[in-house]
C-alpha cells in the first residue's frame, strides 16, 4: 500500500520485471540448435531453473533452453556436452548432467534462451564450490 498527497491509501503498483541481460562469456563455446534431450551424459548434477516474460513476470512454459558445461565427461566445446530442456506449464527447466568442474579456475554452467521468441540470452553462472551437485539459473526473457 501506498499513501497519496491526500492521504489515502492505494495498492502499490510493481514497476514491472526486468529483461535478464546477457552475461559475459555467456555464449563461449555455445552450438547452435543443441537437440532436447532427457539427460546430458551419465547425469549425477542438476541444472535447474525459471523463464519469465519481462514486465509482467509470468511463467513461460514451452521454451527451449540450452545448457553445457565442463564436466567429468568432457569439455564444454564438445558437442556431447551440450543438450536442451523444455520448460513446463510452471516455467520451470530441470535436467540433469555430469558434474560440472572447473574451467578457467571457476565452475562454471552455460545456458541459452535462443529459440526466437523473445531476444536471446547467454548465462554464465559460477558455482560458489566445485563440490555443489546442483546450479540455479533464471531468465525474464524480453519479447521481440
């Protein structure tokens, strides 16, 4: 609730959800049109996650999202560590790969929104310890 001049009491209004901007070396090493897989590798990490629309901050179900890492099973150029996942009704994303390591001194995940809908998105989350077995990362995608 806000007050106005006169005293009374208003609902506030959110100022609206932020576009998630692209992240420096984001895109390193990225292939275009990874396939949708059900797991990447033997699997034993977690990459999880949200997509929501910019401004009104709605879930987005149905949007591709791909994701690749160095991991136990190879490096993140190698076109075996690249796969995509599909967000659900809730605009959650969940798929499960090798346990990431680090690369450059960081662990590290990569993830693209690149399906066209909305302006793509490269992420570069750090990992704050190599011995974490799950990443988060989230997007507001901006419609085109």
């Amino acid at each position: 609730m806000a007050t106005l001049g006169t005293g009374l009491l208003v609902p506030a209004r959110a100022a609206g959800v932020a576009p998630t901007p692209t992240m420096r070396g984001g895109a390193n090493n990225y292939l275009p049109g990874a396939p949708v897989v059900d797991r990447i590798g033997g699997g034993g990490f977690w990459m999880t996650g949200t997509v929501r629309r910019a401004g009104d901050g709605a879930p987005l179900a149905g949007q591709r999202i791909q994701i690749w890492a160095h991991t136990t099973e190879g490096h993140e150029r190698d076109p075996h560590s690249h796969g995509a996942t599909l967000t659900d009704a809730n605009g959650v994303f969940r798929l499960e790969m090798p346990q990431i390591v680090p690369a450059f001194g960081q662990p590290h995940g990569h993830l693209a929104y690149d399906s066209g809908e909305f302006d793509t998105v490269f992420l570069r989350p750090v990992m704050p310890s190599s011995s974490d077995t799950s990443l988060e990362a989230h997007f507001v995608l901006q419609p085109l």
